[in-house]
C-alpha cells in the first residue's frame, strides 16, 4: 500500500523536550510571580509566530528562534536573565533525546525505506541520529528545506529526497498541525501518533491514528 514512510522525530521517535522546557518556564515564573503555564503559553505563541514567518530568505535556524523568542518573553516580564543559559538544557536534550521504546523496532521492522521530516536544526538531527545509532534513507531538516512544517518545502524536499510520490507515502507525526494537516494538504496521507488519548478536535483529520508506531507495522506491512 505504502511505498515509504516520511516520519517525524521529535514527539514521535523520540521524546519531545517537555522535560527540559517545564523547570524553564517554572524558573521564569518564579522570578516573574507568574504561573508557568502562563510563561510557556507566551513562549509558545512566540515561537510559533516566528516558525510560520521563518522561510525562504526569511529562514533562520530553530536554535536562534528558540533562544530570541525566549528573550522576548524573559523582557515581557521583566525578568533579566539569559536566555542563552536558559536554553541551554534545551539545545542538549535535542542533541541526545531518548528514544520511545517502539521507535527502534518500528525502524527496524517498517520494511520500506524512511525519510525522517524534522524542524530540528540539521547539526542537532544528525548529532541525535548518532547519539541513538539511527540510519534512515534519508534526512530532510526544516534547515534543509529552508521553512518549517506545516510549510509544503520539507515534505517536497523529502518526496524528492525519496524518488516518490505523494500518493506513494504516508507521514508519520504527533502534531496535528505540523504533520496531519502539512502532508495532507499536500494529498499525502497521515499517520497521527496519539501517544497520550487525545480527542481528535475539529479540523483536518489524519488517515490513521495510533498509540504508537508499533501499531502502524500492520498498515505498511499490509
């Protein structure tokens, strides 16, 4: 059925940054007298805002992105401190994530090759795909496709990357936005890795949806 996978990485083969990016906020919100979901919805805002303007000439890497919008939010409330240190933890952990415990024997058992699709910056992908001795087909970076998902240039560029079709693939990620609504507004089907139960709100709705990536194997092995 599939001849591919397009797969995204953080969030989906291995563990999103939630770990590092909580204690930030909860730091932030200390010095702020602020709650922290109050300092990471403000943080997020930003640095979405800024993904969806960062393409084309316009592009800049997701480590500068991160750290301005953080200095952003550290001057709206008016807390001196340093966002370079700040961020630090984070910049690590995208370097050395764990990996999900289905996310190795899904690469090993997929059967078909793999193009991982991630807004990672191309240097930390790579030193993450080391770190956990990952080897895919191949690799497509929001740095290589100079814009971020949702955006159609790193699902093109993977397609290319492939030698395949829209019809020929299915993409794999956690993000209802970047991944589900990015690949199926360009035809290519989706795969919604549900780790946590959500309800599926209103809006594109993916193929399939999973648990996890093990419960995919059937699909593509079908």
């Amino acid at each position: 059925m599939y001849r591919a996978v397009l797969l995204d990485v953080y969030g989906t083969l291995v563990h999103e940054d939630n770990a590092v990016l909580g204690p930030i906020c909860e730091r932030i919100g200390k010095w702020a007298r602020v709650s922290t979901p109050v300092v990471a919805e403000l943080w997020w805002r930003l640095f979405r805002q800024a993904t969806e303007e960062s393409h084309g000439e316009a592009f800049r890497l997701q480590a500068d992105l991160s750290r301005d919008t953080l200095a952003a939010t550290l001057r709206h409330f008016e807390v001196a401190a340093d966002a370079d240190r700040l961020c630090a933890a984070q910049f690590e952990f995208w370097r050395r994530p764990p990996i999900f415990s289905d996310g190795l024997a899904f690469l090993h058992r997929v059967g078909v090759p793999i193009c991982l699709v991630s807004n990672i910056d191309r240097d930390d992908l790579h030193a993450a795909m080391g770190h956990l001795d990952v080897e895919v087909a191949a690799v497509v970076t929001s740095e290589d496709a100079r814009a971020y998902k949702p955006r159609p240039e790193p699902f093109e560029l993977a397609l290319k990357a492939l030698g395949v079709t829209t019809s020929d693939v299915l993409h794999v990620g956690d993000s209802l936005t970047a991944d589900v609504a990015g690949a199926e507004a360009l035809g290519i089907r989706s795969a919604w890795i549900n780790r946590s139960g959500r309800p599926l709100p209103a809006g594109p709705a993916p193929t399939h949806t999973a648990h996890d990536l093990t419960e995919l194997l059937s699909i593509l092995q079908g």
